[in-house]
C-alpha cells in the first residue's frame, strides 16, 4: 500500500511524497501537484527515480482535502491513502520526522523553508519573518 503525502504551505499544496515499498525496502518519490517527479527525497527513505509509479485517479481530489485541510497554517502535511479507488485519511502533522528530516539535496531543503511564510504577528507580539 502507497502513503500520499502532501506538502501544503499555506492552504496550498506545493510538492507531495509517495512512499512505496515500506515493508521491504522503504522507499519514497516526490511529486510536484502535477504529477512530475521531483529529483530530491529524504535520506531515510530515497527516492528510486525509475520507478515507475502511477498515481491514483483521485489525485486531485486529495489534493482539494488536503487545501482545505491546511488552510490558514503556515505548513502542514496531509496523508491519505488510496483504498480501491476510496480515499482514507492518515494523519496531519506540522513537523514531519519531528522536524529533523534531512534531504537529499540541500537545494530542496531551502526551497520547502522559504515555501513557508510565517505570520508577523502572534498574540500581540511581534515576530520576524523572512
């Protein structure tokens, strides 16, 4: 069974990750909301870029659910998984690997940090963003 993540930055999606493999060699393949493979993935879990994986027919409206979702939240991760056609929920977080994650490619790294667009304010104090 595949795992959809999908990477939402402000009420948008913007990348997801489709883990495959899990039980045998966990393996995982990132995809931008088009379906495009990404050349970037985590270290715990690297991407296999031959293969060859197709996305469920549902796909977009996974994507809606996890708009919605995360909408107003600076980051969050909605999973789902694709059941014979039926979509199940898996889990929000708001730190994938608690935070400690490493990539592939540091490029990558840097650019999901600056997808994300922190508030100014926050209960009356003020933060500093990028």
């Amino acid at each position: 069974m595949k795992d959809y993540k999908f990477f939402c930055f402000g009420g948008v999606c913007r990348c997801m990750k489709v883990d495959f493999d899990r039980f045998i060699e966990h393996r995982a393949n990132y995809y931008d909301p088009q379906g495009n493979l990404l050349d970037f993935g985590e270290t715990i879990c690297p991407p296999n870029m031959q293969k060859n994986i197709v996305l469920p027919a549902n796909m977009d409206k996974m994507i809606i659910l996890a708009e919605k979702l995360s909408q107003g939240i600076p980051f969050l991760r909605a999973d789902f998984y694709d059941v014979n056609g039926d979509i199940y929920f898996g889990e929000l977080t708001f730190y994938p690997a608690s935070g400690l994650g490493t990539f592939t490619d540091e490029e990558w790294d840097a650019k999901l940090g600056d997808w994300i667009e922190l508030p100014k304010t926050i209960g009356g104090g003020v933060l500093h963003s990028k």
